[in-house]
C-alpha cells in the first residue's frame, strides 16, 4: 500500500499546518463533485481521506510511523513480552500449495511479536500456534510489497530494530507468513494476509473479472472500448451485435500465481451496455425508424 506521507505529498516531519493544507489541495482535485463517474478518482479521494485521518491525529500518527500499515495494532504489539532467537521465516500458501515457500532472508523474527498471543491457539505436541492479520491492497498482492515491524530490543536499554518483511506478488486471502519459533520454544506464529476489495476489480484465484462500459452503437455496430488492468488499460475489439453481460477473455491479464511467478490469471471484462442520453430530434427519428425496421421482422 502506497504510503500515507506519499499520498498526501509530505515529507515524514511535515507539520500538522503541512498535512493540512495537502489534504485541502488535494481533496478539491479528487473530490467526486470534481470528478464525476471517474471511479479512479474516487479511489484517489478515500485514500487522501484515510491518510488525513491518521496523520491529522498525534497518537494515530505516533504509531503510523512506528508500525506503519500495523499501526491499528500499536497497543497489542506495544503490550508484548519479546522473545529473543535467531530465526528463519518462510512464506507459505495454505490454499493451493502448504509446501511452497519464499525466504525471507533468515532475518531474527522470533522476538516480533514474542510473549503476544502466548497460550492462544495451541496446537498438537504441546505447541501454540498464534495467527497476526496483515492487510494488502490487490495492487499489492499483484505486485508484491513490504512491511515494516519495529522490534523491541533485547533489555531495557537496548535499541529496538526495525524489520523488513516483503510480501511476494500473487499473496491471496488466507496465504500466511511463517514465523519460526526455534531455539525450542513450543510455538508457531502466523502473519495471516487478508486481501482488501478492490472497487473495480473481483477476483476469483489468479483470475479477476471487471465491467466495462460499452456506447450501445458500439455494442451494435463494433469497436473498441479501454478495459482497465493492474497495469494500466488494454484495448478490447468489441464485435458487432455484442449482448449486455457478455464476457471477453483478456488471457495473462490477472494476478500472478503464487508459486509460479512467470504465470498470470486471465481477466474477464463483462459488456455494461450504456444506453444514450438527450438524444437529438435526428436521433431521436433513427430510433424510430430503427423500431419500424424491426417491427416488421416479428
């Protein structure tokens, strides 16, 4: 998820005066008075919005910059005993294949969240298996992002450490970031992805279905209309006598598989036919006549 500062186009020491007036500027630009119809806009202005809300308030902003996107969790993380150990951590897909894996590098994980969850969840053979929400953004998840988790340190006077976690592309709701406990601590921590709707997008595995709007002479006619991707807008040939709710394939524009990076989903671009509006009187005549065309035909 892009982040709050970049959003609004502030430095990360702005001044509360700073956020403000970017928040102004931009929610007149992207307002949807402004914008009518424009969906990406829209999307702009909820994020402008979200990221006022945060950066606006002293205490939500202390924890922002502090656990970043994890920052709705600053009290439970900050409440946390740390455990201390060296580990590796692994990401892994409970979906469509549990024995796939991404390395994260071996970067000392276990004391991210340490004593938080203790005793919730337990296992088999005596160990506990704790699960963390982690939220991403389908451009994320078809992109790939990163997290930032701000480590206690080892003492009281210790420095805490910052890690950095990347989230690999084709991530799906329920795919889980494993955390090993080593060092013969008997528990299992889980970062668990959810991945947020998206306004224009459903998605369905690696596959994603979207509208598209159609002027009616085109449905009728043929012609070419812009579906829009995760990667920007491709052009449809949309045939003559096209029927509304009718679906087009466009193959390798989905999400990535997880497993197998070089391999993407397809997208499903449904026909939303847009009737004409104010017709002319020379319109308005053509329809007419169109009708008695086709009145005779019955």
């Amino acid at each position: 998820m892009e982040d709050f500062y970049s959003i609004l186009g502030v430095s990360r020491n702005a001044s509360d005066k700073e956020v403000r007036q970017a928040y102004r500027r931009l929610a007149r630009q992207y307002h949807p008075d402004v914008n009518p119809g424009n969906e990406e806009a829209e999307e702009k202005f909820k994020r402008i919005n979200e990221a006022h809300e945060v950066l606006s308030d002293p205490d939500k902003r202390r924890k922002y910059d502090k656990y970043g996107e994890n920052w709705k969790y600053a009290d439970r993380i900050e409440q946390a005993q740390a455990s201390r150990g060296g580990d590796s951590s692994y990401w892994s897909s409970e979906g469509d294949d549990p024995e796939a894996t991404f390395n994260l590098g071996g970067i000392p994980t276990r004391d991210l969240f340490g004593d938080l969850f203790s005793g919730i969840g337990r296992g088999g053979f005596g160990r506990s298996s704790v699960q963390y929400p982690v939220e991403v953004s389908l451009e994320e998840a078809f992109s790939g992002a990163t997290r930032y988790f701000e480590l206690p340190g080892s003492g009281p006077r210790a420095p805490s450490r910052r890690l950095e976690v990347k989230i690999p592309p084709g991530v799906d709701t329920s795919s889980r970031v494993h955390i090993s406990s080593g060092n013969g601590r008997q528990q299992d921590i889980y970062l668990e992805v959810t991945v947020r709707p998206h306004p224009r997008f459903r998605r369905s595995g690696p596959d994603l279905h979207t509208e598209v709007d159609v002027p009616l002479v085109d449905a009728m006619l043929g012609g070419e209309v812009a579906v829009p991707t995760l990667k920007g807008r491709v052009m449809l040939t949309i045939p003559a006598e096209t029927q509304n709710g009718q679906s087009f394939r466009l193959a390798g524009q989905g999400m990535p598989h997880l497993n197998s990076l070089s391999s993407r989903g397809d997208l499903y671009a449904t026909v939303k036919v847009v009737l004409p509006r104010s017709l002319s009187d020379k319109e308005r005549k053509l329809f007419q006549e169109l009708k008695g065309l086709r009145s005779t035909r019955r």
